[in-house]
C-alpha cells in the first residue's frame, strides 16, 4: 500500500520516481485529498498504481481468465473544502459515475449526525466545538458540506492571495524577559511603512464582539502600496488598559508608523487609555502617549476633539480614527475589493501548510514538545487569517440606497473583516499621494463621514 500526501513531493523531481521500476503500488491511499495538487496526483501518484501479480495468475490455467485479474484500488480521504479547489471538479465526476451505476466506484460520507447517531460525539461536544468554529469551517469539517460562495457575496474567495510563509510573530514575555531577542522578527527596509489596525471591543463571550489586532507591512510600487498583512491576533472580553497594553506591545515592536483605530462604542475608551502613557509591569517598560495623527484626512473638528481627550504630555501623533457611517462603510468595502481585485494585498498561508514549511525548513520550535503553547504561537496568525477570509467571503451585499452595505450571517462574525477593511481604506488614500493622483474625488466631504464624526460621551 501507497499513502502518499502532498508534502512528499513538493521539491520532487518526477523522473526520480518513473525511471524507477520499483516504486509501485496495488492500492494507493490518497490522505486528504483536497491538499494535494491535481499534478502530484495525475502525473506521478497514479502512474505506480498496478495490478496485483497474484502468484497463481502465472499459471497458464488461469493467466488469460481475465475475471481473476485484481483491479488496482484507489481510496481517497478527504475533508470536505471550498468548491474553487481541484478536489471538488474531481469529487463532482465520482458521484455521476456512482449515479450512472458504475459498480467500481464508491463513496462514503460521515458527518457530526453520524458521529453522534454512534457515539463516537456527543451532542452537548458538537454544541461547543460549534460555538468555537465560524460557520463556513463548521460547515466543512464537521457538515461535510463544500462551500462556495454565494451569487450575492461581495467577496469572492479567488480574491485573497494567500502566499506569505514568513509570518511576523511578537515576542512573547517569557522569551523577552530572558534574551530580549525576537527570532520571528522581520527587519524593517527602508522604504517599508508598517501599519496596525485595531477593530476593538469590550463584552466577553459575545458573538460579534472580539478585539482584531493587524499588522500590515507596505512596499511601495507603481501600482500603489504592496500590502503584506504579516500578522493577526484576537481578544476577547479584556478590559480597555489591557487592551492598551497589548496594543503598544506590538506597534512599538512591530515598528508601527501608523495606528488605524476604530472609535466606535469601546473603541473612544481605549483611545483614550492610549494617550497616557502606559507601564508594562511584567516586561519593566513604559511605552509613550499615543494621540490623533495631523493629517488632512481628519477632519478638524475630530482632531481638535481628540486632542483635548488626549492625556499625556508630547503624545506621539500617529492614530488614525475611523468611527464608521453607513457611506464610509459602503466606501471601505469597495475600496477593499478595488485593492485584493488589483492583487495589492497577500495575506499568510494557512497553518497546516505554515506548519509544514516550518518542518521542512528545520524550525526546532515547532517540534518542542516541552513547550505546550510554541505551537499555537507560531500558528495562530496563519489561524487567524482563515478565520478572516471566511468572515470575508460569507459577507453578503444587500441594497441600501445606492451604498453597499454588507451583511454577515446569523451567528457569524466580522470583526476580522473589519480589521482588515480598516487597515486597507487608510491604505488606499496612501495610494494616492504615492501614485500622485489628484485628489478630485476626496474633494467632497462626504467621503470622510465616519472618519470625521465621533460620538462624545
């Protein structure tokens, strides 16, 4: 037998395996499927499979019987995937054939009912691995469902360029008390600007209510600023100092120039614990005030308002606000698209293969067993950029007097989303100066509502 998955052939040569005579297989176990590139499988993995040369066949009496021949066998494993994946056009033509009546072939489908219907789950399991998972991983991983996105999603999942391995990762307390030194570090070139966007919230437990951390590194390029969104992380239920904290931990170290930051509900009281400045007890640090940046892309009167909120002395002048209104919800969602539509934005592979390729490249952290936390750590981010990609893709456009004006479904999130859109709308108005476009279509004020209203109180 053959099992064979993907990462055995990355770097493989194909002569190296059909110029040898020896490697062959009488059944070939193809272990999550959906992984596997479709040229792996049709140009090197199906080649060795071969009939079986029972030791009896060789007897003339029973050598031309072809009733006695063996068939090879294929057995495919897989969970279900999205439906713009190889595996699904595949799949698809398995069950004609089963409906055709081929004989052959087979299928078996097992999904969290079956599960619980033996006893191998329990329902009260399934309710809480359900509230741990967004709805479109759940559906896949435990509805055996393949998803695609639907006729009114305004983000297709073709959109998001998921090509970065080296993720950029915040030291961890324990490691900076001892050695200071961060090895998952990304140095900073010189024409880099960095920016950190935060979707904040407050109440623990809630659906929609998750604080989202992102960093974002930006190259600058004919076509505009090249977005690497290199990191990402989430919070629930810490209060506003915590969150303060943890947020000058990483713009500090992840050497932020900009901090783009949402002031709805929760978020005008952070702001406000991160203009004093703020000790890290456990690290023995003070990061410095943080206030409203100067730029022409805050209203005066946001600015002038934020200012006077603002505690310290000398506060650092970085912050860009957003409290966002329906127009400039409707404006940072086709911005959004405008710029992935333009593959000006690449985000983290997914953790199976960042795990992979930390194997591959000799990473010993990975491999520490002592460590029960290293993995999450190194993995988290690529995690999280999953997360945000389902958040994306299952968002809906609904009409909304001529706005668009996106809707999540029931019990989902889009807190990640947020984050991201943020982030990319302070972006596309850097695109501007560094493509020195004339700035016509900022000229009505009314593409800065949301970034220029804040709600006192």
């Amino acid at each position: 037998m053959l099992n064979l998955k993907e990462k055995n052939f990355k770097n493989v040569k194909i002569k190296n395996f059909t110029d040898n005579k020896m490697h062959r297989s009488n059944v070939t176990v193809l272990e999550e499927r959906r992984l596997i590139p479709n040229e792996i499988i049709d140009s090197i993995i199906r080649p060795f499979l071969v009939s079986r040369q029972a030791p009896f066949m060789k007897n003339p009496k029973y050598s031309e019987i072809a009733e006695l021949r063996e068939e090879p066998q294929e057995i495919i494993i897989s969970s279900a995937h999205y439906k713009s994946y190889e595996w699904y056009p595949e799949t698809k033509k398995f069950l004609k054939m089963i409906a055709d009546g081929d004989t052959n072939t087979k299928a078996l489908f097992l999904d969290y009912p079956i599960s619980i219907h033996h006893g191998i789950k329990t329902k009260n399991q399934m309710i809480r691995e359900r509230s741990n998972m967004d709805p479109i991983t759940f559906l896949m991983e435990y509805g055996n469902i393949p998803y695609g996105s639907s006729s009114l999603s305004f983000y297709k999942l073709g959109l998001f360029e998921r090509s970065i391995k080296r993720s950029w990762r915040p030291i961890r307390d324990e490691v900076y008390i001892t050695t200071r030194k961060n090895n998952y570090d990304i140095p900073k070139l010189s024409d880099e600007m960095r920016i950190v966007s935060v979707d904040v919230a407050m109440r623990a437990g809630s659906t929609n209510d998750n604080t989202i951390i992102t960093c974002g590194r930006l190259l600058p390029s004919k076509r505009g600023w090249l977005t690497e969104v290199v990191y990402m992380e989430s919070h629930n239920g810490k209060n506003t100092n915590l969150q303060a904290l943890r947020i000058k931990q990483i713009y500090e170290e992840f050497q932020g120039d900009v901090l783009v930051l949402d002031l709805a509900n929760a978020g005008i009281s952070v702001f406000d614990a991160l203009t004093a400045v703020t000790k890290d007890e456990i690290r023995g640090v003070e990061y410095p005030a943080y206030t409203v940046m100067n730029s022409i892309n805050v209203d005066t009167k946001v600015y002038d308002e934020l200012i006077t909120r603002t505690i310290g002395q000398g506060a650092v002048q970085c912050i860009f606000p957003i409290s966002a209104t329906a127009p400039l919800n409707s404006l940072i969602a086709v911005k959004f698209r405008e710029r992935l539509k333009k593959k000006l934005i690449t985000f983290l592979i997914d953790d199976n293969s960042e795990e992979e390729f930390l194997i591959k490249s000799g990473n010993k952290d990975i491999l520490d067993q002592d460590d029960t936390g290293i993995r999450a750590y190194l993995l988290q981010a690529h995690l999280q950029t999953s997360l945000f990609i389902n958040e994306s893709i299952a968002l809906e456009m609904a009409p909304a007097q001529g706005l668009v004006k996106l809707i999540e479904p029931a019990g989902s999130r889009k807190d990640r989303y947020t984050s991201v859109s943020y982030m990319n709308y302070y972006i596309s108005l850097m695109d501007l100066d560094l493509l020195q476009e004339k700035n016509s279509e900022w000229d009505d004020i009314e593409a800065f509502l949301g970034v220029s209203q804040i709600i006192s109180g």
